[in-house]
C-alpha cells in the first residue's frame, strides 16, 4: 500500500475541515480515524542479543542503499553508510550520551579538557596488515587540519600540537578546553569525525585516490565496487575482536529510488534498506515479514531557509511559511496519518529541550501568514519563491507549493536525484527551501555543524552570535548543568528566529528480513557491522 495521495487533492479537500491548534503538536496517529498503531521508538539502537538465538557464522548480507557512495575519504562530506563497515570508529557513543572505547581503549583530561590523552589497543592492525598506532592516529588527524573542506575540520582545527607519548599514545593539545572533545571520534563520516583511520601505508599509496581505495580496521574490506550497480566487501581477516566478524561478506546495491529499494526488500532480492522516509517505514512496522528498527531522536525533518537570500532573509517571510504549513494536512496528505510531529531541535523527552523554545513556535494560521506576505510585499519584497527537494518526494513538493501559494507566495517547484540534491543544492547553496533531514543522537557536535556560523550542514547560512556563545559554552563544559542550560537556551533562540522550519521528527529507519540478526546501530541509521550475523 501506497500511504502517500497527491497533495494538491489532499490539501483541498482538507483545508475546509481540518483546524490545528498547535503547530508542534500533531501526535503520531491523529486524524482521520486512522487504526494502525502510532510509531513509536523500536528497536532503535538494535537488537536484543539475549533473545536472537545463537550467532551463526558466515552468509552474505545483501544491503539496499539509498545512494551511491561518493568517497571513503572521511574529509569528503558524503553519506556514506559502507564506511562503518570498512573503518571502525577509534570510540562510541552509548545511548546515554556517554563516551565509551572501541578501537581506542581510553580517552582522559587532567585539565578540564585542555589537553586529552588517548590509548589504543594493542595489536590493532588495518586490513593491510599494518599496525594502528598512534602515528597514524596523528597522520589521519593532520590531513583533516589540513582540509578546510574536511567536516571534521572546524573540531581538528582546535588542536595546537599532537604528539606520540609512546607507540600507542596520543596526546592532543586544544586551544582551548572542550569537554565534548572524545565525542569528536564518535561520528558518521557525513557528521564529520575524526575516528575513522585511514591506513597511512595506504594513503602513500593511494594519495588523492584513496576515497576510492580504502584501507580501514574495521570489520571488511572492499574487494569489488561496480559504480552505480553493486560493492562488495569480504571479511576483514585482521580484524581485531576475536570471533567477529560474523558475516563472510557484505554487498551493498545502491538504490535510490525509494520505492524501488522497498520493492526490493518485499520481492527478497536484498536482505536490508536504510529507509530515509515515512512511506518505508509505515509499511513495515506494521509488516510481520520484516523487522524494524527505529527511533526519531532529536531534529529530523525540517526545511532549511536561504537566510543569504530573498525572501527568507526577513523574518515576516520564514514566519509565513511555518504558518502557513498545516500539520494535520500533511500527516493526513503525505504520512498516513503518521506524522510525528516537531516544533523545536529537541524531542519533548531530551534533557535539552524546554517547553519556553515550544511556546515560541508560530501556530498554524494561514490568515496570519497572508497577512505577513502581504506586508513583505507592501514593503517592496517578491512574494515568488522556489521550493527545491529530492525526486523521492514529489508529493510533498506538490502539498508545499498549494500551502504556501493558499497565503500568498509564487511557488516553482524542483526536483532532484539525491546525489545532486546533496551536492549541488544543499552542499552548493543553490536553493531558496529546502528539504532536509538531520537525525542527533547527540547534541554535540551535530548541532553546531547544523546552527552554528559556518558550520558544515548550515546550508542556509543562518548566525546568530549568542547561539554560536552558547554552543561554544555547552561544547567546552565537563558540567552537564552548564550544558543542559546553554543547549536550551541554542533551542529558545533558534525558534525565536526561526532558524528551520520544523516538521517532524526522524523517519531514519533500518528494515531488515527476520532472519538478520545482530544488529547494533544509532538513530542516524549508522551501524556496526562486527556483530551481524544471518540465521539462515
């Protein structure tokens, strides 16, 4: 089933009966009498190995992905969901938001976060053969100092001097303390992190090539990649947990189309999909046949504002348009009555968040957005704006541009493949409104780089000085009161500028068949591959 109508039709025939209330508060199952049960949190960090049985070794895991990888190189900006596989991450993030060892077995201040110290394992050594020590360590570091474009490299940056206490120990001296600094090696190669080591032996061979030649210490390694059809990965026979991995092998197909990938899963050509969107997930949570796994986090969907363009700029026109969006008409129009909703950075159960950014938010009232367009107008400004987003979501370009257009606005509507969408639009800035889609599972850094003055994934460029305090403040603290109280304050602030234009939370789902087992993953849908086993 298809839970997804044209939106133009939806919307006028929804308009006349549907009244919201509060913009932030559509719940996950309102409207329309709906009886499927509402989407909740499932199984969001993975599996419960307790329950799964005895892991079975060996099998290839057949992997649907929404894109095709751009590089391996972690200074490259891409979703690439295939690096978690081939490089494991020197530490992790628990649930909790607590920093804990992986490939590295310690990370310590004596400071107050000035100066940290790590240890790595010993015996470590990447699929090459060659040790990871803290040499490479150094050598993987300096490259993101060293490229500016590295997402990583407003964090690398901070580090003054790096040294090797010893063959597996690395001392990184700050400019200044930060005390989220272990986080920094936590992070998907999209979110920017410093913990995905590259062989160095690797990168004298490979140079400016190695994105497309990667040599990790993760679980696999790529043996064969056919652009835009499939990649395989083999065990990584070095691989330093003894026993893991489970799997022989891992093969990813890139599909981009959203109802191709999920075709792919019900015709059982690929045992799991990374689903981006409502439409994937709905299906299968209520889907016997598959398995879900599921949180929405913090953030999620939103559109993003050009603020270095008109019309978005003037806050009388960002402030139309989230008026101007019903909620229950897109829950009803384009999620099956399944919109978890959003008004703010942070979900209503985070530390982080407080009702004063909530009460901040602009309620549905198209009356109220016609009349801020109209005064935009009187002062001179163009009411004609582009709404730009991916090909997989026509319909939801079709319900923007009736919404917006009802108060006022001239929308032109564009569509995208993702692969250019990422690159061109959001990366290039070449947009007025966009779709976007930030899962955090951890405020740090993931909210500068979304909020924060010339951070990574601020595509629309928006700054505010006392939000860029405030994020500075939370990041260099080792007292979670301090952090708690300056990320709420970044939360009020951003509403009361209407930094993004919040929709819902997050639809980033992994869907697997039943008998894929060991899943161990975070709610940006990044998983560790060691522990995934087929019970087949």
């Amino acid at each position: 089933m298809l839970w997804r109508s044209r939106a133009v039709r939806a919307c006028a025939a929804l308009a006349a009966a549907v009244v919201l209330a509060a913009c932030g508060a559509v719940g996950a199952n309102q409207g329309g009498g709906d009886s499927r049960p509402p989407l909740q949190a499932m199984r969001p960090y993975g599996g419960d190995p307790a329950t799964e049985g005895e892991p079975r070794r060996g099998g290839t895991l057949v992997i649907g992905n929404d894109r095709e990888v751009v590089s391996f190189d972690p200074t490259v900006q891409n979703g690439n969901a295939v690096a978690m596989a081939v490089y494991d991450l020197l530490l992790r993030l628990t649930p909790e938001g607590k920093v804990e060892p992986y490939l590295a077995k310690s990370m310590e201040t004596t400071d107050d976060g000035r100066t940290w110290v790590m240890g790595l394992r010993e015996g470590v050594l990447f699929s090459d053969g060659t040790p990871l020590d803290a040499n490479a360590v150094i050598v993987n570091t300096q490259r993101h100092i060293d490229a500016p474009a590295s997402p990583a490299a407003v964090y690398a940056k901070q580090i003054t001097a790096m040294r090797a206490l010893d063959p597996l120990t690395v001392e990184f001296t700050l400019a200044a303390p930060l005390g989220d600094f272990p986080v920094v090696f936590t992070g998907s190669i999209f979110a920017g992190t410093l913990g995905m080591i590259i062989s160095p032996a690797a990168l004298a061979q490979y140079g400016d090539d190695i994105g497309n030649h990667p040599v990790g210490a993760g679980p696999f390694k790529v043996t064969s990649w056919q652009r835009d059809n499939r990649m395989e990965l083999t065990r990584n026979e070095h691989y330093w947990q003894p026993g893991l991995p489970r799997l022989d092998g891992l093969e990813f197909r890139p599909l981009s189309d959203t109802e191709t990938r999920y075709a792919s899963m019900v015709n059982g050509d690929v045992d799991l999909i990374y689903g981006g969107y409502n439409t994937e997930l709905v299906r299968a949570y209520v889907d016997p046949k598959f398995t879900v796994y599921y949180g929405p986090g913090s953030a999620g969907f939103f559109f993003t504002f050009n603020f270095a363009r008109k019309p978005f700029d003037d806050r009388r026109m960002r402030e139309a348009a989230v008026r101007a969006i019903d909620l229950r008409a897109l829950a009803a129009s384009q999620y099956g009555n399944q919109l978890v909703g959003s008004d703010s950075l942070f979900e209503a159960r985070s530390p982080y968040h407080t009702e004063a950014a909530s009460d901040l938010w602009p309620q549905y009232d198209p009356e109220q957005a016609r009349r801020l367009v109209q005064e935009y107008v009187a002062d001179g400004g163009s009411p004609h704006i582009t709404f730009t987003t991916s090909r997989s979501e026509v319909s939801l370009g079709e319900f923007v541009q009736a919404q917006l257009s009802a108060v006022g606005m001239q929308v032109d509507v564009e569509f995208f493949d993702l692969a250019e969408f990422t690159s061109r639009v959001l990366q290039g800035g070449d947009f007025q409104l966009i779709s976007n889609l930030a899962p955090v599972d951890y405020p740090f850094p993931a909210i500068a780089r979304l909020l924060g003055t010339n951070g990574a994934i601020n595509f629309g460029k928006y700054s505010n000085p006392e939000v860029d305090r405030l994020l500075a403040e939370a990041a260099s603290t080792l007292d979670p009161g301090v952090k708690t109280k300056a990320y709420q304050g970044v939360e009020r602030l951003v509403n009361e500028d209407i930094g993004l234009l919040f929709l819902s939370r997050s639809y980033a789902s992994t869907i697997t068949k039943p008998e894929v087992k060991g899943i161990d993953r975070t709610i940006g849908r990044d998983i560790f591959f060691a522990t995934t086993w087929l019970d087949r």
